[in-house]
C-alpha cells in the first residue's frame, strides 16, 4: 500500500482560482444586479437554461422610455455564468432596448477581459436570458397596446 501520509497530502487548491482573470474572480464573488424586481416594476422576464450542464439562469428588466431603468437576475450556475451574467446586466443598464438586444456573448467576455475557453458557453447565458426577457416585454407591450412607458 502507498504511503498514508501521501495519501494526506492537499491537494494543490490554487488551481480552479487562476483559472479565472482576477475581473471574472471580481465579478463572481461581488455579482452586480442580483437580485429579482418585484411584479410592479417587472416589464419583462426570461428564463433559460443551459441543457448541456444543468444551470439556470431568470432575469428581469424594468423598460422606461425605450431604456433599460433597471435589470436583476438570479443565477443557477457556475462562477462562469455568474460573473458573466453580472458583467452582461452592467452592460445592458440603460442601454435602449435596440442596445441592449445588440449585446453579445463576446461583448461581455472581452468586457470581462476574456474567459478561459471551454466556460465560454456560460457566457451565453445572461445574453440568451436578456433577449428572453426583452422579448417578454414586448410581448407584454403589443398586449396592452404600448401602454407602458
Ligand atoms: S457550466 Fe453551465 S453555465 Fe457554466
């Protein structure tokens, strides 16, 4: 049998960290925007999901005068989805709808100062979620015959 105190010994902790850009790292362990807006001021909402790992990702916009006034979501995924999911609601912030529906994944990756290459799906996410929810909001504004501001 091999030796028990080898068997004892730590593994090497630092890897998964420098995985990560210290902006990513940033974003991950101080998300912006989290949270969820309550029904009054909701004016669109998307939910998706990343079939390929499991995660989630709901995200809620609040739409005055063609601009995004406020935006919040809620992350089931990986520091990955998270860190990029903060970055995307900065970017997406104020930006008038047309803006904001231009958003790419490799907008927030540059953003974010780039993100190692097989997490880069995860960036996805917000972006998927933010159409989701602009997309609600349309919806929700031909419903009521554009009546919200
Ligand atoms: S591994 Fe699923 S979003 Fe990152």
């Amino acid at each position: 049998m091999d030796n028990p105190d080898e068997l004892m010994e730590q593994p090497d902790l630092a890897g998964p960290i420098l995985f990560y850009n210290e902006e990513v790292i940033e974003h991950f362990t101080n998300p912006r925007n989290v949270g969820e807006l309550p029904e009054a001021e909701t004016d669109g909402y998307g939910l998706v999901g990343d079939p390929s790992c499991g995660d989630q990702m709901k995200l809620w916009i609040q739409v005055r005068e063609g601009r995004i006034e406020k935006i919040a979501f809620k992350s089931f995924g990986c520091p990955g989805a998270i860190a990029t999911s903060s970055m995307l609601t900065e970017l997406a912030r104020g930006k008038s709808i047309e803006e904001a529906r231009r958003i790419t994944d490799d907008d927030v990756v540059e953003a974010l100062g780039g993100i190692p290459e097989r997490k880069k799906h995860c960036s996805l996410l917000g972006v998927m979620a933010l159409q989701a929810a602009i997309q609600d909001w349309e919806s929700r504004t031909s419903e009521d015959g554009g009546a919200r501001p």
